[in-house]
C-alpha cells in the first residue's frame, strides 16, 4: 500500500528529501501534523515579514525564499518544542528569524564563492548584481534581528552569538588555515560554525522557547552542531554530483571557486599521485579567466575516489554522535523522529 499525497509526514518527507520513515506510526503521524501546522504559520509569517515598501528591496529579499528550500532549521526548531509548550508564538518567531538568518547568509555566501546558481535560479547577484545581493542579505539579518528582540535577552544573545559564528566561519573560510593549523581541524570548524552553529540555535531555540525541560537544552544544541557538520561533509560529496539536479548548482562549484572541501582536503592529506596537483593547476587557470570546464576530468575522479568515501564515513561518525545525545530526551515520537531524520541524512549522498 502506498501512501495518499496527503498522508501526515509525506510534505515534511518532500520537504527534507527524505523517505516517509522519518515520521513513521500513529504517534509519530500525530507529531508530523503538529509540525506541519506549525510550518504552515512559519510560512506565511515569512511571506509576510519578507515584503518590502520598496520595490527592489521587496523583490531581492523574496527571491530565494521564493525559490524553494528545505526548512530543515525551522523544522527542527517546530520538531524540538514538541518537548515543550509546542507550535506557541515564541517559537514560530525563532523559527522565522532563523530562516532568514539562514537566507540572509545564502546571499552573501553567492557573492564571495562566485556561484552562478541556487536553488536551481540564478544566483541574487547575477541578477542584480553583488552590491544589492549583499545589502538584501543584510536586510533579512536585521529582520531576523527585529523578530528575535521581541523575546528577550535570551533570544537577542541567542541571535547574536550565532550571527558572530557564521561570520567567523565565513571568515575562516575565506582566509584559509594559517601555518601551525591543521587543515582537516580547521575545516571542520569551520563547517561548525557555518553550518554547524544555526542548525544547533534551531534545535536548542526550540527547547528554549517551548520552555521545555532545561536539561534537554545542551543536549539540543550539541546534537544541532553535530548534524551541521554532518550535513555539510555530505555536501561536499553531493557537490561532486555529476548531475546538477542534486546540487541545483554546476557540479564542483565550490572547488573550481577554490573553496577548499573534505574530499580535496582528505585527496591532499594522501598526497595520492598527481590528482590534487591537478585540481589546484585547474582552480588557478579558472581564476585567470579560462573555462571552468576545464576541471571537469579530475572532478570526476575525485568523485570516484577513496577521499570521497572516506568523506562518506566521517559524515556518518559525527551523525553517529549527534544521535548519541538523543539518550536525554524520553523515549516517544520527538525522540524517535530527530533519530530517524539524523540516520537518513546519508541518503542525500546516493
């Protein structure tokens, strides 16, 4: 038997790119609905909070919301205040700003890689170019600013100490490992950062806000980070997709930028034959001006080789420890679902 396109679950499953299992039997039903109730406020309050009097302003901050995306943030912060008080105002305000913390981030991350695509568009600078790209990202930060301060020191330190990380991470990114650093630390710190510290505000707001219990909170958060680096280390393999559908951007995009990742860097580590010289003789050809097809032949080898899989494993390690700190939370639906959302992150990969 098949489930109806209606079935409780299947958007939330449509949603994240992964199977039904993720909410699977009747409680678990019952909490997807819960959570898609509350998806459905976050929704329409963002097409609210994203107008603009402004006629550019309006256009450039809807774009990418526009576009698509997963919601994996506010749903994980919807999923987490089940614990508490549920789909409550707080919460569906924190699981906005948090979007358009996330959104915000996406413009200003196109215009310093030169991506050309996302979401399967044309990047918010290749339509209207990098200096209105990056003052609309700043306009959703300062939204999500606006939503945060209406409760309270803990949400306003929550959003500011999670804005400080993401820009240290793109900070540390942009400036690469310093002599004495140890280039596969340093990346996954900043994959912490960057990715790692939004989702963890997702998951530990949802806590907070819901006042659920306050032992779950460090816990939450902790699991956050680790999906976060998870989720990242797997893009780093889907960015070698050869099809652009996965991505939604050209294959290597971030490579042939010259943004390091897991399986460039794991490729170096090995220091295995003349592949990695390659990939880099290529990154610098492309930054003086020539075809970025040019590094189509070692992309596709360094899909195929054995850096990427081992990319595949530390994926799943830190997957492995993210589920560890479901142990503190009772056992019932919430429980279950971050578990089975944490296990199929692997399938973004196949």
């Amino acid at each position: 038997m098949t489930s109806s396109p209606d079935a409780p679950g299947t958007r939330l499953a449509s949603l994240l790119g992964f199977s039904d299992r993720v909410f699977l039997g009747p409680s678990a039903r019952r909490l997807s609905r819960e959570v898609e109730a509350g998806l459905e406020l976050v929704e329409s309050g963002l097409a609210e909070d994203l107008k603009a009097t402004d006629s550019v302003a309006d256009a450039a901050s809807r774009y990418l919301y526009e576009a698509g995306g997963k919601r994996i943030r506010p749903i994980l912060t919807l999923l987490t205040a089940q614990l508490g008080d549920g789909n409550i105002p707080a919460v569906i305000d924190i699981a906005k700003a948090l979007e358009l913390t996330h959104l915000g981030s996406l413009y200003h991350d196109d215009v310093m890689d030169g991506a050309d695509k996302r979401r399967g568009v044309a990047a918010a600078h290749e339509v209207w170019g990098n200096n209105v790209a990056i003052l609309t990202g700043d306009i959703l930060f300062s939204r999500a600013s606006q939503l945060m301060s209406h409760h309270g020191d803990r949400a306003i330190r929550l959003q500011s100490d999670t804005f400080e990380r993401l820009v240290l991470g793109q900070l540390h990114e942009t400036v690469g490992a310093q002599p004495g650093d140890d280039p596969i630390e340093f990346y996954i710190q900043v994959l912490s950062d960057k990715t790692g510290s939004l989702i963890a505000a997702a998951t530990q707001g949802g806590v907070i806000f819901s006042n659920a219990p306050a032992e779950y909170e460090e816990p939450m958060r902790v699991f956050g980070e680790k999906i976060g680096v998870a989720f990242q280390l797997l893009d780093d393999v889907i960015d070698l997709s050869a099809n652009p559908a996965d991505t939604g951007k050209v294959p290597g995009t971030d490579l042939r930028a010259g943004v390091p990742t897991m399986p460039y860097l794991l490729l170096k580590q090995d220091d295995a034959g003349d592949l990695a010289q390659r990939i880099d003789e290529g990154v610098a050809r492309i930054a003086e001006g020539e075809d970025p097809s040019l590094l189509d032949g070692p992309l596709a080898e360094l899909r195929d080789h054995a850096a990427t899989q081992r990319t595949l494993a530390l994926a799943q390690s830190w997957t492995d420890e993210a589920i560890a700190q479901l142990a503190v939370l009772p056992k019932g639906p919430v429980r279950d679902a971050l578990t089975r959302f944490a296990e199929s992150l692997a399938e973004r990969s196949r």
